[in-house]
C-alpha cells in the first residue's frame, strides 16, 4: 500500500514539473520550436515516460493552458477577497501587461493550431460572463463604477476588443502598456465614478 501511495506521489510530483517545464518553453519560444524531446530532456526523463502521462503534445499543451488559467482563477478570486474593484482591475492590467512581456509572440499565434485548446480557451471566456457582471456591480456598488451603464453591453464590447486584437495580432505593433492603457484603462475610465477615475490616474503617476 505504501509502495502504491509513493508511487501516486511521484507521479503527480512528475506531472507538475512536466506542466512547468512546458508552460516555461512553449511562452519562451512558442510552441512549434518545442518538441517533446525538449521537454523530456530538460527534466532528464526519457521521451517515453513523458508519453505515458500526456499522450500527445496537444494534450500537453491542453494540460498547461488550464493549468494557467485555474491558477490565475485562483489568485484573482483571493487577491479579490482583500482588495476593491479598482485594485482588482488594476492588478488584471499590471498581470496582462507582465504576460505580453515574458510571452513569446509565436505562442499566441501558435495556439490557433490547436482546436482543442482553442475550445477550451472558448468556453472559459463563455464561463467568465456571469463573473463579469457580478464584478461591474460590486463596482457600482462600491462606488468606483457609475450607475445606469449596461455592463452587458460593455461586456460585448470588450469581447470585440479582444477579438480584434487577437486576430490582427495588434499586440505586435504597439508597447505593451500604451496598448492596454488605451483598450482596456481608457475604456474603463468612461464608466468610473470620479473615485474610480482617481485610481485609474495613479498608474501613470507611478
């Protein structure tokens, strides 16, 4: 039983460090420049053991992207729990500004390949609408969002936003902070109180 219990154990130590070995080379240098061989050799584990626990290196790739998002799921809902809405956007724009940086470009051009991944990534953002909603209006509540607004409707928008840059690749052709300062603060700023709009102003005084 013991033997078995270690066994477990190991495994899921080994899955783990799999996941971020790949998370680390796929954002590094996208993911067709990453084989498994690299993988396998970067933790000194031999191409077969990799394959008995992700079959393939879409499964993979699945594997690590919902990693990333439960993780960020996980920390945004406690950095939550401490801090007000203003904080929480402006913590959203300090990670999204940080992941364009350290992210390779041929990532996120590489992941259209993948439409499993891509599936997945679909029905996240599907799932994130009710928890959009119910942010804007613990925002109006606490007095940083203005009443009155149909946050539906914004929310739409910012889905257009965010489909656009993606398909266009815009975030290849601008800083990565000019381009969310202007699709994502500027944007927020015409439904912020002038409490909100207080906050929004202290990051570029930062």
């Amino acid at each position: 039983m013991q033997e078995i219990k270690d066994l477990n154990a190991y495994r899921t130590s080994l899955k783990n460090k799999i996941l971020d070995a790949a998370i680390k080379a796929f954002c590094t240098n996208g993911i067709r420049a990453v084989k498994m061989d690299d993988i396998a050799s970067s933790l000194s584990i031999s191409k077969r053991t990799l394959y008995e626990i992700y079959g393939d290196k879409e499964s993979l790739l699945f594997s690590c992207i919902k990693k990333l998002h439960e993780d960020k799921q996980v920390y945004m809902r406690d950095f939550a729990k401490e801090h007000n809405t203003m904080e929480v956007v402006l913590e959203v724009y300090r990670l999204k500004v940080e992941e364009l940086e350290s992210v390779n470009y041929a990532f996120y051009q590489d992941i259209k390949l993948y439409p499993e991944v891509l599936n997945y990534i679909e029905q996240a953002h599907v799932n994130s609408h009710d928890l959009f909603l119910s942010f804007m209006q613990r925002g109006v509540k606490e007095g940083y969002f203005r009443k009155g607004v149909n946050y539906e409707l914004i929310g739409k928008l910012f889905d257009a936003i965010g489909e656009y840059v993606t398909k266009e690749e815009v975030y290849i052709r601008y800083p990565h902070e000019e381009l969310l300062t202007n699709l994502m603060l500027v944007p927020f700023r015409g439904f912020c109180t002038p409490k909100g709009i207080k906050m929004l102003d202290s990051v570029g005084k930062k």
